[in-house]
C-alpha cells in the first residue's frame, strides 16, 4: 500500500522519530503520516506533550494519509479515539511500500497487543517502536502488556533476521540484531 505523502527519500528519516520528536528538517505531518502508531498511545510524535495516537486523527485529515492499526490494538485505540476508527488493518506479513521501499509488517506483541515492527530487507533495518531496544525489551508494565509475550516476539519475530540487520527503536540509539541477541537470557533472568 503506498502512502500519499513522501518528501524525502531517505526511509529511516521519513520512519524513525525518536522520544525527542521529528527529525530536523522535515515536517511533523509528514514524518507522522508516515510513522506506525501503536494503540497504546505512547511513542511521541510532535507535539512534545501529546502522543502520536492522539494526533493521529488530525495528521491523518491534514496529510491526507491513512491510519492502520493491527486489530489487536483497536480495543486500545477506541479508548482514545471512540469515534474515529483506523482506516484499515496491519497485519502480520503485510507488505507496504513507502518511498519506493518494501516494508514488511511483523506483528510483535507484548509491549502492546497489537505491537509491530517494520522490517526492510533491501536496507537491512527493522524499525522496532517500542518492542526493542539497545540493551533489552521495551517496556511491559501496564496493564495491556507482556513481559513473556514481549520476549517470544523478539526471540521468534527480530533475533531470527540477519546479525547485520540495523534496529531503529522509538527511543534512543539505534543498534544491529547482532548485538541484541547475545543478551537474551540475561533479559529473561532480569524479568524486564
């Protein structure tokens, strides 16, 4: 599925924003129309003191770009948003193109029940939100989310891609799965 906005070729721009907002130089509305938001409402977009599921709505009738959602999070999005539903489905194997590069959806529950990951071969990037991070899981300590599940979805879906493959979290700096994957069972031991 393409998307209608697209003023930059770089993807990890277009894809990537951190905990500090937009990447400098681009426009919120299009980094937002662009960025896969979960339901659980907690990966800041631009505003600094909103998240990008609340404003979801409004990006979506600004840019004119659709809001997908993986059906497991829906329940979480009604919460928000009960009178705006996504305009259509992310699921597990789903393949989207954004400037000209294939993304593939992997559903990667746990942070959220709906949680995915964008993974891009022909980069050798997976874009993992809030599932993963340098150093360990993303976090699971509300009432929606799974450490357990968390842990399957990394060991199962992330650390079965290439070592090589780079990982663009939602926070923080980025990594390769090659240096996730030795600390493993140090994140089952520690229990987060």
């Amino acid at each position: 599925m393409p998307f209608p906005v697209i003023d930059n070729d770089e993807l990890a721009k277009l894809i990537h924003i951190n905990a500090d907002g937009a990447m400098p130089g681009m426009r919120a509305a299009t980094l937002s129309a662009l960025y896969p938001v979960s339901g659980a409402g907690d990966a800041p977009a631009a505003p600094p003191d909103q998240t990008a599921t609340e404003v979801a709505p409004a990006l979506a009738d600004a840019t004119g770009a659709p809001i997908l959602l993986h059906p497991d999070d829906l329940p979480l999005w009604l919460k928000t948003h009960p009178e705006h539903t996504p305009d259509g489905d992310l699921t597990d194997g789903q393949e989207l193109t954004v400037a000209g590069i294939t993304l593939t959806v992997l559903h990667t529950p746990g942070h959220a029940p709906g949680a995915v990951c964008l993974y891009a071969p022909e980069l050798a990037t997976v874009f993992t939100g809030d599932t993963l991070f340098q150093g360990g899981p993303g976090a699971t300590g509300r009432s929606f989310s799974s450490f357990p599940t968390i842990i399957d979805s990394i060991r199962d879906r992330l650390l079965t891609l290439p070592g090589d493959t780079k990982v663009r979290t939602g926070h923080g700096d980025p990594t390769t799965i090659g240096a996730e994957a030795p600390g493993l069972d140090e994140w089952i031991k520690r229990g987060h």
